[in-house]
C-alpha cells in the first residue's frame, strides 16, 4: 500500500462509558478491529507508580489498586465539577474541580482531566487499531450521546486530538448503530435504538427519508445499566452470606471490585445458563451462592421496565405510536440478557436486530461514516436536532434566539444587530442557550468582545452576528462590524454541561414562566424602544425650532407620563403611552423630513426625521 492509501484509511471508533472499540471497512463491510487482547478495550485506566496502563490490563489492575484506577471518565466529559455534586457518589475515585471550575480527577496529588483520560483511552484504540491492521491511524469518526450537548461533544473531539487523532466528525451513537445495520440504506422508516450498556440507558427515535437521519427524540437515565445488575447480585450475597454468618456489609475496595466482578461473571453466564454458583472468598474461607435465571431476572425486573417507560416517553415526546415503528436495534452489552431483549421484543411487537453484535455495532457504524467521509461514498447526509435554542443578551439582558432549539444541523444563523450608545467601540456578545426570554434564566456558554468598531451615532453601525452550528453540534459564533471590517469570534469551548434532565428541566420551565417571561421581555423591549424615542424626540427640540402653538408642551408631557409608565413593570401601561409620544410627534416628524429632502419621505417616525435633519 502506498503512503497517500495509508493515510487516507480512516476508523470508526465507540468511545463507551464501560469499553471502548474501534472498527474500519473492509470489502464493503464493516469489521470490528481486534487488538492484542480482543477487539473490545474496557474504558479504565489505572495508575501504576509511573506506568500508566490502559484497557484489559488496567481493568485488572482494578482488583489489586482501586485508588488508582479510574473509569466511567465520559460521565465526566465537559462537566462543571458543581453539576456533578450529587451523582459522583458511586465514582470511587476523587472528583475535583480543575482551575477553571470542570470535573477532574484526582490521583494521588495530580489533577488529570477527563479529556485526557479520554484521550488516553483513544490512544489504546489507535495502537490496538494500528496493530491490527499493520499501518498507522490518523483519521477517526467518533460516536456521543445522542443527548451529548456541544461542551461534551467538543471534549470528546479534543480528546481525539490528544490522542493524535484528525475527528473526521463526532455522530450520535444511535444513528451509527442504523448505519451498521444499513438502514440508510432504506428509503424511510421509524427506528428506535435501544441502548442499555454497564452504566448507562438511552432509547432514540430517528426518522430516516431519503438517506437523512433525525433524532426525533431520546429519552434515558446516565444512571441506569448492567452495574445496577452486578450491584444488586452483589447486594444479594451480602444478604445470603448474613444468613450464613458472614459479615461482609463494609466491604474494602478490593473486596468490593472482587465481589463486583463475581457478580458480572454470573450475570453473563446466566444470559446462557439456567443457574450459576457464585464462589468469593471471605471470612477466612469460601462461601458459595447458587442463582438462577430466574432468581437474577426478578432482581432486575424493576430497572428493565424503567428502561420500557423511557421507551414510552420517547415515543410521546415524538408524538408517534408504537405502530409507527419500523425498525427496532439493540445496542450495548446488557441487551444480551434475555429478558431484557425479550421485554423491547414485546413492547414494539417486532423482531429487534441484533445480529452484528450490541456491543460491536455502535463502532460498526461509526466505520461506515468514516468510510462515507473519507470519499468510499457520498450518499447520504446525517442529521440530528439541537437540544435547546442557542443565542445572544440584547440590550436589556433579553434572549434573541438564532438558532431554534429543535433546528436540525448543521445549522447557520445571521442577525444584524446596532449599538445603544453614541460613539460606541465596544459591544461584548454574550452567548446563551435555553428557552426562556431572559439571559438570567439561561445558561451562559460563553462570551467575547467585538472592539474596534467605528464611533458612530447609536443605532448607525451594523454588527452581523452569525452562528455556525456544525455537525457535530459544535457552535461558532462570529461579530463583524460591517463598515470596519473588524470581526471577532469565539467557538464555544466546554464551560460545563448539562443532563438531559436539566434540558427537560429548561424546557420545563419556560413552559412555566411562559406568560411572565413574555411580560417581562415585552417590558424590556417596550422600554429599549422608549428610550430611543424619547431621546429622537429630545434631539428634535435641539436641531428644529418651527413648533405649532402649544405643540411642544403637549410632547414634554406625554414623554412625561411616558416616564412615569416606565417606572412601573406594566408592559401594556408603556405601549400606550409609547403610541401617545409617537402620535403626538407624528405631525412634527412629518414636517421635519419635508424640511429635509422636500417632501421626498412621508410618514417618517421622529426618530428617523432628527437623523435627516443633521
Ligand atoms: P457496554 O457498555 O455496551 O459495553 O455494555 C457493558 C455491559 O454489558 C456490562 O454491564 C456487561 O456486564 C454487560 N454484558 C456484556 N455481555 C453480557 C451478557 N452476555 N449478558 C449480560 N450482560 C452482559
């Protein structure tokens, strides 16, 4: 193979919260690529002195030096350490916050963040990618979360660059798995992709036509996977042993993590067997515990149907009925279980596939978009939606929305905006995402200023703002002062993320608010408009002399009781006494443009009369 074919060889890779996998096209097909140790690399690292180890040797390392091993690192991607307060509890490790406030790890006295556990975590796929396919790796396509907002998506792409990968592109996880089963392939159709792995659940709905993908909705819990199986097997022999005399309630990490392991062991063994004995040693001997399939399957039971509502929200938020569904795919190591594929069998009333591997197929797909990027074949596009609405703070901490939550992306946005203060060279753009009218009630993502722009009169300069919201959801936000030429933009690196809960939440919330968040923006802007007014109207007095009798005493009151309507919070109050001023210098407006370019404009707001006077 020459050198220009081997750069060019691009893999896909599954970045798991529990394993990580890599897979590449081969004859048209995708393969999943096995390293030294088997295709699949856990997602763990482990600390050992000054080695570091990575994969099946650092998940072995996990019995023997729990305090240094680490793993589950991708809840942690693009995190605020503050938003994680309440769910790091069963993180063994120490969670700390880095200098700039995000969620870090700390091992012994060193501060490691999860991007660069993450990109350790992707260096071992490339070298066991690397090995299989004897020839180096630089390009990859690497899969999130269908709900992974733009912070994690760009931590999860900064990884990649650590580990010297070029991110052909970051695409949800869902949308790989029907990309492995070549449902684009189809020319439309409903799927849901179920996806219940060690950690973590989630359902998506696409909508295919004509080779594009939508998420249509997702649903899931970040807390909810083959774990919570393995601890409640745990729980159970802690119970058993109790009744036999064995106290082990306080287990040390070690034990926990052996205890752990004996309990996964069994777990799969029963997605084959009928029953299984567990042996662990404790108290000074071994002590033996027989569970059945059935026994396991009434253990998990309440977690499977946890996993079946989230299907049935999913499809609400979707407004779609289970008859809607065409396709149904299985993703993640714990669909496996019997009963948990029989149950998403029985809710949809339909075959499900899961044939290529659901552990496998997530990295599959991934492969055949590296493939499609990488010019194998250019037939389709992918879409997804944005989450929330993404834009900047107006005069008056008011949201202005340019990109639409829901709006499919890559998405692009332009808006024309001035200043509110003469001679003004500055304008500091605040970026925010969220659903209510007000910045206050909205996450801030990020900020930057424009400077430079030319001191011009308030409302003459023309600032485009423009946001690029790409593939990958990650967002670019540009400031250009039109007539200076002076631009400024920022891409909107990972300040800290966000649950799907608190999405909901959001949204929830703006629901709530909805007629008071109206008033209070109307009110804002009631006032914005007021004030130009009313200062258009000062400046009248100043540059026009040829008033009717009377004619300016009646203006000086109504900007009086306009004033005064200011003062209180009634939105409705401002209009009136807003359509009062504007009335009453309707006349004077009119004769001002007269004077001005000889009756050329009619109907010319005072405002726009004083700027032809000068
Ligand atoms: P994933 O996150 O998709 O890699 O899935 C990992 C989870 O799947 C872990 O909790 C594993 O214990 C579980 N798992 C893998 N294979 C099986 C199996 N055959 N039966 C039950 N659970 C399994």
């Amino acid at each position: 193979m020459s050198m220009t074919e081997k750069s060019k060889i691009a893999i896909g890779i599954d970045l798991g919260t529990t394993n990580s996998l890599a897979a590449v096209m081969r004859d048209g097909r995708p393969v999943a690529l096995a390293g030294e140790h088997g295709a699949i690399v856990p997602s763990v690292i482990s600390f050992q002195n000054d080695q570091l180890l990575v994969g099946i040797p650092a998940r072995q390392a996990m019995l023997d030096n729990p305090d240094h091993t680490v793993y589950s690192v991708k809840r942690l991607m693009g995190k605020a350490a503050a938003d994680l307060k309440d769910s790091d509890d069963r993180l063994p490790f120490q969670v700390v916050a880095d200098s700039r406030g995000l969620a870090a790890v700390k091992i012994d006295q060193k501060i490691i963040s999860p991007v660069e556990l993450s990109a350790a975590i992707l260096r071992e796929v490339k070298k066991q990618a690397e090995k299989a396919l004897g020839m180096e790796v630089e390009r990859a396509v690497i899969t999130v979360p269908a709900y992974f907002d733009d912070a994690q998506r760009q931590a999860t792409r900064d990884a990649g660059k650590i580990a010297g990968l070029e991110v052909l592109r970051i695409i949800n996880e869902p949308t790989a798995a029907s990309l492995a089963y070549g449902m684009h392939q189809l020319n439309r159709g409903t799927i849901v992709v179920y996806d219940l792995g060690g950690g973590t659940f989630d359902v998506s709905i696409l909508r295919l036509e004509n080779g594009i993908f939508e998420v249509l909705a997702t649903a899931g819990d970040t807390r909810l996977g083959g774990d919570d199986f393995d601890m409640e097997i745990v729980n159970d022999i802690i119970k058993q042993a109790l009744k036999s005399g064995i106290i082990m309630d306080h287990p040390s990490p070690a034990m926990r993590a052996t205890l752990k392991r004996a309990a996964e062991n069994a777990k799969i063994a029963l997605s084959e067997v009928e029953e299984m004995t567990i042996v662990v040693r404790a108290g000074g001997g071994n002590f033996s515990l027989t569970l059945t399939a059935i026994e396991f399957e009434n253990l998990i039971r309440p977690y499977v149907e946890r996993t079946l509502d989230f299907c049935r929200r999913a499809l609400a938020d979707a407004k779609l009925t289970i008859d809607k569904i065409d396709e149904v795919i299985l993703v993640g190591g714990s669909t496996r279980i019997p009963m948990v594929f029989n149950a998403v069998e029985d809710l949809f009333g339909r075959p499900a596939h899961c044939d290529l591997g659901p552990d496998e197929v997530v990295a599959l797909g991934a492969a055949v978009q590296a493939d499609i990027l990488t010019g194998g074949r250019n037939d389709l596009l992918l879409l997804d939606v944005t989450p929330l609405s993404l834009g900047i703070e107006t005069l008056g901490g008011v949201m202005n929305v340019l990109i639409q939550r829901n709006s499919k992306i890559p998405a692009v946005s332009k808006e024309v905006f001035t200043t509110y203060v003469d001679g003004q060279t500055n304008v500091a753009i605040r970026v925010y995402q969220g659903e209510r009218e007000l910045v206050a009630d909205n996450r801030a993502l990020g900020n930057f200023d424009l400077t430079g722009i030319e001191p011009q009169r308030a409302g003459m300069p023309r600032i485009e703002v423009s946001f690029m919201l790409d593939a990958d959801g990650i967002l670019r936000v540009t400031a250009h002062d039109i007539r200076s030429g002076k631009q400024q933009q920022i891409t909107i690196q990972p300040s800290y993320g966000l649950t799907r809960d608190e999405v909901n939440q959001m949204v929830r919330e703006s629901f709530l608010h909805a007629q008071d968040d109206i008033d209070r923006r109307l009110f804002i802007e009631l006032s914005n408009e007021s004030g130009t007014v009313i200062k258009a109207t000062r400046r009248a007095f100043e540059v026009f002399s040829e008033f009717k009798d009377g004619e300016r005493q009646q203006i000086e009151e109504t900007i009086t009781r306009l004033e005064e309507a200011l003062r209180g919070t009634d939105p409705q109050a401002v209009r009136e006494r807003l359509d009062e001023l504007n009335d009453a210098t309707a006349d004077l407006a009119a004769r001002m443009a007269d004077d001005a370019v000889a009756g050329a404009l009619k109907r010319k707001s005072v405002e726009e009369a004083a700027k032809l006077m000068e």
